[in-house]
C-alpha cells in the first residue's frame, strides 16, 4: 500500500484513497531497465464525487449543445499524413453534419476544405481520391488543390461568380506525429498547446517514425461517451474480460489527467489483477503471449523457478521488436514494451503509448445521433530501422463494420477483436440500462473513474463558451 496518497482518516471523501492492492507506481520501481520520469509521475487531482445526469448521455439537447459549442472548437484527429502520400490525394473526414477534405495541396502542404461546392452545395468527394484538382461531380465547378477556383462551367451565366471571391473555405489544419488534425474555431488555441504534455510524452515513442498498417471502423449502437468511456477505466475487466485477469493488473492501474485536454490509464501487463483466481508464472506468461495477441511464442517459452513472466515477456517483446524493424530496444522498460499505455485526448482520440505496435482509438457520434457511434482502432507498425529495408508503402482501406458485424470479424485485428466485442456486448445493456434508470444519474468512482469525470468537466467548459458557428 503507498502511503503517500492513502489517508485512512477521511476515509477517502476527498478522492485521496487507492487501491489497497500494489499500484502501478510500486509496479514500476520494479521494471528491469529506467523508466521514464514522465511515466513515474502521478497527475490526479481529485474532480469531485458529484453524480452524473443521464441526460448527458441519452438527451438529444445535451448532444446539440455538444454539437454547437464542443466539436466546433476542438482539434479532431482526421487521418494520417500517410494516408495521402502524393499530391493530389485526398480523403473526406466528417463529424455531425459537418464534412471535410483533407489534401496534399502540394509535396509539403497539406489543406483542409469544408466538404461542400459552392456552386449548390454537393460534397465536393465522398470517399478517399486522387485528383489534380478537386471538380464537382454536379455540374462541374472545379477548384485546384490549393483551394482556387479552376473551372466555371457556363461562365456567361456565372458573370457574378468573381474567381478570386470563390477560393474553397478553407478549415484550420496541423499536424502532430504524422496524425492531421483540423479544427473549426480560427480562434482555437494551437494544437501543440492543445494538446500539451501528449507531445512531450509520446517523443520518445515517435509515432511519426510510424506507418498505419491497420483501420477498421465500427458502427456502434450507444452514444459516443458510452463507447468511448468503455475504454477509459481498466477495472471493468474483472466482469467483462475474465481472460485476460491472469495478465492484466486491472484494479492496481493508475489514472492521470492534464490540464483539460488530456488525461490517460497505465494498464500493467505481467502481473495478475487482484480478483483473478491463483495462477503461476507460467500461466501469466502463457496468456499474455496467447491470450493477448502482443507476440506468438513459437518457442513455448517456460519461466524458470524464481523468475516473473513480466520480465521474461518483456524481454521477448524487445528481441521480437528488434528483429522486425531493426531498432534497439535493450534499455526500454518492461512498461513500454508491454503495458497498456492508453492516452486520450479530448474529446475523442486515443493514441497508445509505448513502443509496440500502438494501438489509436477514435470515437464520434454516427453522424447526428445521439445514440450511435463511430468507434475506429487503428494499428501504426514502426519503420525499419533501415531505409532500405523499408518496404514501399501503399495506404491502406478503411475496413468498415456495420453495427452488425463484430470486430473479430476483421480477421486483421487478430484476437483484439474478441476483445473489443466483449466490450461491444456490454454497450446495448448500458444504454437500455441508463434509459431504464429511476435514480437518474450515474455514480463514478473517485479513482478509476476520474478521467471520464475529466473529459465531462472539459465538455462543461466547452458548452459554457455557448455555441460557435464555423
Ligand atoms: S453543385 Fe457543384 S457544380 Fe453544381
Ligand atoms: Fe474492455
């Protein structure tokens, strides 16, 4: 037990209390190589017992607050720079009504445009594209790639169209690590503060070095805080992903938050959660390499007497790693080659942390519904070492899932589907469950739940600016 944060005397009224299991911290001081400061610090400040309005969730006027006041000003993640390699490409990103082309106006420079001609409106492109121009399908009034006008079809009926009046509007757009973001407000701070200390943490892991290899996209039938908060606390694994209990630390996570945009959960991986049944080292190991689709054992490693599986695991992972993409991994923590570094940033994006694979979540409303969401995990695989072994990349497809469909249906994901659709099982309950509720609103935990209560304050403040019109 740390008995710098726990404090028995006020029986944690004041959010002060923690696991009495060994935390994540404890964890920590136990990892086989140096662990970075910015991992061993703790950031909770506590945020309050207050209970939550389910109407946050289920009411379609808090959702048109969120609309007008929130996702108007934020930075959102609209795809990866090597999504559109050369120039001409382009791809459409859309949050509520709002739609919006992403292109590489030229070899350095990429743009954004609001989806939408300004002839009679058609989306300008509904799907990823390669053009030396951006024509619409309609009548064809057409716009080069750095937003001015090209082409007006019929100029003797358009002699009030002025081409230097009729540049495409153009949405704030930047980048960080290879992800692009664009952002509605003109006025909005800039993305690197936005989302500061994510910069600072995530240098080390250098997801710009990074290629996506994987996207699958999900319809999924709950609002998008229900999805995305099934992603933000660990200890629901005890109940929804008994499995994974002999690897997976759940209770003893730990939870930071920064400022108002960015907040994340250090899920260990190696040790057992404190309500899983008795297993030994060699079970530990044996589902982390089977059960958790991190590395495949060909050897069947065993641990030898007196020895952790966390370490053993971890040191796999870096010799594994090593020999796919050509960099050193010796001195990297246990904690970077195989815990759940779950980082978001508000109000949907999720990128892992750590050096394996990283997994990035995002989450937004399906269009304009309150009660059904886009939920997306995407795989980025770390360039070789080597330039010349790097093999030519080709961006990838989206793979779309209806809500039907189950993730492990993207044979892709490999056994994080069956992950992900135990979460997906759980989501119809908690919505059905919430309308169906007498009580009214939502009790969160002090802890473990403090970074949904987080992300809820930000949305707060968002919605107290009232609304901004792009
Ligand atoms: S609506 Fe676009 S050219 Fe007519
Ligand atoms: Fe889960």
């Amino acid at each position: 037990m740390s008995e710098k944060i726990n404090d028995e005397e006020n029986n944690g009224i004041d959010g002060s209390v923690r696991s009495p299991y060994t935390s994540y911290t404890e964890y920590l001081e136990e990892d086989a190589k140096d662990v970075p400061d910015f991992l061993m610090e703790e950031s909770n400040e506590f945020l309050g017992s207050e209970d939550i309005p389910i109407d946050r969730y289920t009411s379609k006027e808090f959702f048109q607050k969120e609309a007008e006041s929130m996702w108007t000003r934020v930075w959102q993640f609209a795809c990866r720079v090597e999504d559109i390699p050369e120039v001409g490409d382009s791809l459409v990103y859309d949050i509520l009504d709002y739609s919006f082309i992403i292109v590489r106006s030229d070899k350095d420079t990429i743009k954004g445009y609001y989806n939408s001609c300004l002839h009679r409106g058609r989306k300008l492109k509904t799907e990823r594209g390669f053009g030396k121009d951006i024509e619409c399908p309609f009548h064809g009034f057409c716009w080069n790639l750095d937003g001015s006008l090209k082409h007006t079809p019929a100029p003797w009926d358009f002699p009030h169209v002025k081409a230097e009046e009729w540049n495409l509007p153009e949405v704030r757009v930047d980048t960080w690590q290879g992800f692009v973001f664009i952002n509605m407000d003109d006025n909005a701070i800039p993305l690197l503060e936005y989302l500061d200390p994510l910069p600072e943490h995530h240098e080390r892991w250098d997801l710009a070095d990074c290629k996506k290899v994987i996207h699958v996209s999900k319809v999924v039938p709950g609002n998008w805080k229900t999805v995305q908060e099934a992603f933000m606390e660990a200890f629901h694994a005890t109940k929804i992903h008994p499995e994974i209990l002999p690897f997976q630390a759940d209770e003893n996570s730990r939870y930071d938050h920064y400022g108002d945009h960015m907040n994340r959960n250090l899920a260990l991986v190696g040790k057992p959660g404190p309500h899983c049944w008795p297993v030994d080292e060699q079970e530990i190991l044996d589902t982390i390499f089977y059960g958790s689709g991190r590395v495949f054992d060909e050897d069947k490693t065993l641990v030898p007497d007196g020895q952790e599986a966390r370490k053993i695991a971890a040191e796999k992972m870096r010799e594994a790693f090593s020999a796919t993409d050509g960099h050193d991994y010796s001195d990297k923590s246990d904690a970077e080659m195989l815990d759940a570094l779950v980082y978001n940033v508000f109000p949907n994006f999720s990128p892992w942390g750590g050096f394996p694979r990283n997994l990035i979540y995002r989450f937004r409303p399906n269009g304009n519904r309150h009660d059904s969401a886009i939920m997306e995990a995407i795989f980025l695989q770390r360039n070789h070492k080597d330039p010349k072994k790097q093999e030519p990349y080709e961006p990838i497809p989206i793979h779309y899932l209806d809500e039907d469909q189950n993730w492990d249906d993207a044979e892709e994901l490999t056994g994080i589907g069956l992950i992900f659709d135990q979460d997906m099982s759980n989501i119809p309950e908690v919505e059905a469950g919430i309308r169906a509720s007498k009580k009214g609103k939502l009790t969160y935990a002090n802890y473990q739940e403090s970074r949904l209560r987080h992300f809820h304050k930000t949305i707060d403040k968002y919605i107290a600016k009232g609304p901004h019109k792009p």
